[in-house]
C-alpha cells in the first residue's frame, strides 16, 4: 500500500495542526471502489478535507465525483456509522436534501477495510460555500442565517416520527445525557465511569473544584426546563460549513445538509443552541484577547428562519437562553476523551478541558455571555417568535 501522507487540519484554535489521521490514497479509495463496480476507477483526489476528527476526500473517477469519508473504527464502527446513514435516510424520505450515501453491490453503506471503515457519497447538491470556514466562525450574511435556521427546522419536522433510540457509539457524540441527570455530580461521575480515557484524563485534574461550580448553576436553571422537551433525532453540528447552498449570494438558501457524524436522539431546542453556539459566537477571538461578542442580528436571524416553520414560544427561548451556557458540555467531555484516548494526545485534550469545557463556560459568566442571554430574554419577553 501506498505510505499514507498526513496533512494540516482544522483545530481548536485559528491555526492549523497536523492531522490526527492519515490523508485518503488512491490505492486505497481504488480498493474500497472494487466494491463499487458502477462507480468506475479512481482518476485523481482533488481534494483532502481539513475536518479534524476523519480523512475525506473528493475523488475524481472515470464515471463520477465521489465524496469519500475514512474513520477509524475506534471512532466509528461500520454499525456505528449505519446510525447516521439510516436517519439520513428518513430524512430524505421526508423531502430534506442530504448528501447521497452509496450502497456497495452487497447493499452496505459504511464498509470496513483493515482498522478503517468507509462511506462513499455522490457528489451533493449545491456551492460549498463555507468549505474552508473554521468551526465557530459567522455567517457569511444575516440572510444566510435565516436560511440556515429555516432549513433546520424544516430537518426537525422530517425527524419528528423517526424512532431510533439513542446512538450506540462511543466517542465524539453531542448530546444531553451528563446535562439530563438531576444529579450532576453523580451524571458526570458515571459519564467518567463508562468511558476510561476519560477517567485517565480527569483523573489527573482537580475537575469537583474546576468544573462543578461553573456547571451547577447553569444546571439548576436548566432542569425543570429539560423534562418539557420531547425527544428527537437532531443534527448536532449546524454550521455553515455542514450546509451546501444555491448560489453564492448574500440571500442564498440551503440546498443540502451536510455531516450528520454527531447527530443523535437530543431535543429541537438542544439543536438549534448548538447552531447558536456554533455560528453566532467568535470563540476563536479569545485565542487572540478579544472579548468574542456574540453576533446577535445573526442569532435573530436564525431564529426569524427557524420560526418561519416551527413557531418559539417565550419558554422556547427562556430554555434557549438556560440551554446555551452548557449545550457543549457533553461533546466537549467526548472530545477530552477522544484527544486522550483515540489520539493519545494529552496536549489536545487540555485544550479541549481548559479552552472549550471550561473556558466557554467562563464566557458565559463574563459581560459578553451576559449580554447574549439578557438579548435571548428580551426576545422572550416579547412573547416568542412566530409566523
């Protein structure tokens, strides 16, 4: 086999960093493809994803342009990555464009080769426009925002009668299972005990004095509101840069839903406070001292979309504005534990502790996290969103 080249990826930060996997080669795509007979021979890679958690790739062959994603099974099993491909699925059923995922002449969708497992998609629907935005960076316009929010929406009406229990996979998930405990301190302890990477890591950390104390009053805000909340399959990574668009106009609509790699049985408005999270706030300023103000005509935006299909009530928002300050909480522990465990990267899961796990709660104790939950309570105030 070719030796496999690594490559930079995105980070945690505004620089780049070497990637944790290995870049996708053609002798290998070419050997995935032999299951794929329709599909052709590989012609050329033209393009190495910079996501940081798999190896992905554009591949040109002589019949198609393929979207072609590599895990390592530690991360994601073939039966783990099937959880995505069958809500995917659903929603496509339901009339939501999302990124087309081919069978092999066996039937199979996520397909394992050596430590590896596969997904080969078509070629999406749409203009890329994001495809080389860091995490937490804005949208490109207000308009964009209200499409995006739209269109999630829209993903959440499809994903109302889809059944599926919570995932069975192990790392890199975003969800509420810590954050849903009426015993935090028992939540994250058994959060801990399940996962011993975790447990190596946090371990070594005084985490009842760091954590704790930032985490429980947020939490005692949130609790009563969590039992209202009706479960549902979510996407869990909204950004821009998971969404493909019309045109590169300034009021472009989505076109296709991108990336459902941490999509899980959560709740609306758990999604749409990590599209919060993840579009209208520049964490990345504080890496530089800036202050990180959260874009609030954005957030207006997003939600003026989002209430164009499903209406938000005044509590909608007092849970959005309870919501916001933790919605990380879950994925950030997962992230610790990949760092740690997967990675073996101890510097990277400090990073993921200290910046994103605590920092960001932090932030929402400080002026400019203040400032973002009193805007979401005057919203409340008057009455909710709605068409």
């Amino acid at each position: 086999m070719t030796a496999l080249k690594a490559l930079t990826a995105h980070g945690l930060s505004l620089e780049p960093v070497a990637a944790d996997w290995p870049a996708l080669q053609a002798d290998d795509v070419e050997q995935l493809l032999r299951g794929y007979p329709q599909l052709g021979s590989v012609q050329r890679i033209d393009w190495h994803s910079p996501r940081p958690f798999s190896a992905a790739s554009l591949v040109q062959t002589d019949a198609a342009t393929l979207f072609v994603k590599r895990h390592h099974q530690s991360v994601r099993t073939p039966a783990w990555l099937q959880e995505e491909h069958r809500f995917m699925a659903h929603l496509g059923q339901r009339g939501i464009n999302v990124s087309p995922v081919l069978a092999d002449a066996n039937g199979a969708t996520a397909i394992a080769q050596g430590p590896w497992t596969y997904e080969v998609h078509a070629l999406a629907e749409g203009q890329d426009l994001y495809r080389d935005a860091l995490s937490w960076t804005p949208f490109f316009s207000q308009q964009q925002a209200w499409a995006a929010g739209q269109a999630l929406a829209r993903l959440h009406r499809a994903a109302e009668d889809y059944p599926a229990p919570t995932r069975q996979a192990r790392v890199l998930l975003a969800n509420c299972t810590v954050l849903a405990g009426g015993d935090l301190r028992s939540s994250l302890n058994a959060a801990i005990a399940r996962d011993p990477a975790l447990a190596d890591y946090l371990g070594q950390r005084d985490w009842h004095a760091h954590l704790l104390p930032l985490l429980q009053p947020w939490h005692r805000t949130l609790q009563p509101l969590l039992a209202r909340q009706p479960a549902l399959w979510t996407h869990n990574d909204w950004h821009g840069s998971n969404l493909l668009w019309s045109s590169s106009a300034k009021d472009a609509a989505v076109s296709c839903v991108l990336d459902f790699g941490l999509a899980d049985r959560t709740f609306a408005l758990f999604d749409l406070a990590t599209a919060i999270e993840r579009n209208a706030i520049p964490w990345l300023e504080l890496d530089q001292g800036g202050s990180a103000r959260a874009a609030l005509g954005d957030i207006d935006a997003l939600l003026d979309g989002y209430a164009s299909v499903k209406p938000l009530s005044a509590r909608d928002l007092q849970t959005l504005a309870a919501l916001l300050p933790v919605v990380h909480v879950d994925f950030a522990l997962s992230e610790i534990a990949y760092f740690q465990g997967v990675v073996g990267s101890t510097a990277s899961a400090d990073v993921a502790y200290h910046a994103y796990l605590l920092g960001h709660l932090h932030w929402f104790a400080g002026d400019a996290g203040q400032g973002l939950l009193e805007h979401l309570q005057r919203l409340a105030s008057l009455g909710g969103h709605g068409r």
